[in-house]
C-alpha cells in the first residue's frame, strides 16, 4: 500500500474516532464512513485501526451493516460466481 492510501486511511481514522469513542457501534461506524465516501478496503482498514480489531472483525462490521448492503450483495454475487466457475473446471 502506498504512502498517499496510508495517509488518507489514517485521517479519516482520525476523523472518526470520536464517533467510535462515543457509541462503540459498528453500523453507526460504517453509516459514518459510508456518509464521507469511505468504502471498501479503505472503510474496513479504518475499522480496524479505529476499533482497534483485527480483519475479520472488521469485515463483520462492515458487511453486517445495513448502510453497506450493496457493498455486501455485490461481495455475494460474486463468490457465487467464482464458486460456479470454480465446479465448471
């Protein structure tokens, strides 16, 4: 990752932080990040550095959040069609 990403995750870490500190509730995180254009691995590499968790947790956070559905549909859609690809070889 370049220096320029870990920069960017780290100031928006920053920014919410507080949000964190007060309500220490992951959908209120990810409705956060969503709100400022924080997604993707940039949103769950912030939770984790906010939360202070390790990647599985955070990928929970983050797909488990109702604000993070589309990112999780897609996330589905396309397991399955690796999957489906992976039993036609």
């Amino acid at each position: 990752m370049d220096a320029e990403r870990l920069a960017r995750i780290a100031d928006l870490a920053a920014t919410a932080q507080p949000d964190w500190d007060a309500s220490h509730n992951g959908e209120a995180l990810q409705e956060y990040l969503k709100g400022i254009g924080c997604d993707g691995v940039d949103a769950v590499m912030v939770t984790m550095r906010v939360a202070g968790c390790d990647l599985g947790e955070a990928q929970r956070m983050f797909f488990s959040a109702p604000s993070r559905a589309a990112e999780r549909d897609f996330h589905n859609a396309f397991m399955d069609g690796l999957e489906r690809a992976q039993s036609d070889v």
